[in-house]
C-alpha cells in the first residue's frame, strides 16, 4: 500500500507539474486582482471547500486541468495542449483501467490528499491494476525524457 500511494503522488505532481508548466506558457485566464477574463475575484471557485479569502488553499489537478468554455475559446492552443496531455493520461488506461481510476478520483475540486484518501478506500484488485499503471506512466515518462 505505501509503494502505490508514494507512486500516486509522485505520478500527481508530476501529471500536476506538466499541467502548470501549460497554464504558465499559454496564460489562458489572464488572472489580474480583478478577477479572470471569464469571472470576478472567486473564478470558477465559487463555494468550493477549499477557497479562502486569499484564494485556493490546495493543488488540484483537476482545477488546474479544466478550463471554462471562454479560456477555451480565446486560447485554443492551450486546450489543445492540455487535451494532450490529458491524453497521455489516457494511453495508460486500457480499457476503462487504472490510470482511468485516477483521473476519475481527481474529478470534482479534490485535493491531493483528497485523491489519495480515495486510492487507499480502493478494492485490493484495483489498487493492483493502478499501481501497474502507474508504473506503466512513469516507465513511459522516463523513456520520454531519454530520448
Ligand atoms: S478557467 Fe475560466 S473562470 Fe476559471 S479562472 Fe480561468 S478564465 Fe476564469
Ligand atoms: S480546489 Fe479548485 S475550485 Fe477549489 S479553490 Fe482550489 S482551484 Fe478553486
């Protein structure tokens, strides 16, 4: 169990890490003290958990991933990227498989912790099938940086 939760949160910051470094570059929702280009000072925040007055108090890979119909739509190139990435995701999980229990898991505004509260609830057989998985990612990933 401590192998596939320290293996999750390695794959979650990395998959975390690749999605800031796009937000970053493409700058989707030009966010100034005012607000965003789509909403006022909560963004798409509004009545989540984890906001606060000096804004989100948690790294979610899901908020980080999404973007709103008006980020998509005047930074094309960034849903583009962040639809490959998500696809890269996907490649890992064969036919509705683990790495698709992780994305599924991150849904909704959860935090990390969040996340892994829920991959240590899992069936036996399905931490299984997730911990080959993100084997799989992270052997992909190593063979992506080598070349
Ligand atoms: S995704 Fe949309 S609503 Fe959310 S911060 Fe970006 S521009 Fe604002
Ligand atoms: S978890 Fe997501 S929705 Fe909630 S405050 Fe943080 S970025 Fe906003």
């Amino acid at each position: 169990m401590d192998d596939l939760l320290q293996l999750y949160a390695e794959v979650y910051d990395d998959i975390f890490r690749r999605a800031s470094g796009i937000i970053e570059y493409y700058d989707p929702c030009e966010i100034t003290d005012c607000g965003c280009i789509a909403e006022g000072k909560d963004f798409c925040c509004g009545g989540c958990s984890h906001l606060d007055e000096d804004g989100c108090t948690t790294q979610s890979i899901w908020c980080k991933m999404w973007l709103c119909y008006t980020a998509e739509k005047y930074t094309p190139e960034c849903k583009k990227a962040m639809s490959k990435l998500k696809d890269t995701m996907r490649t890992h999980d064969k036919f509705h498989g683990s790495l698709g229990y992780i994305w599924y898991s991150l849904m909704g505004r959860k935090s990390k912790e969040e996340a892994l509260n829920e991959v240590a609830r899992m069936k036996d057989r399905h931490q299984q099938e997730l911990l080959a998985e993100l084997k799989n990612y992270k052997e992909a990933r190593g063979n992506e940086k080598s070349t």
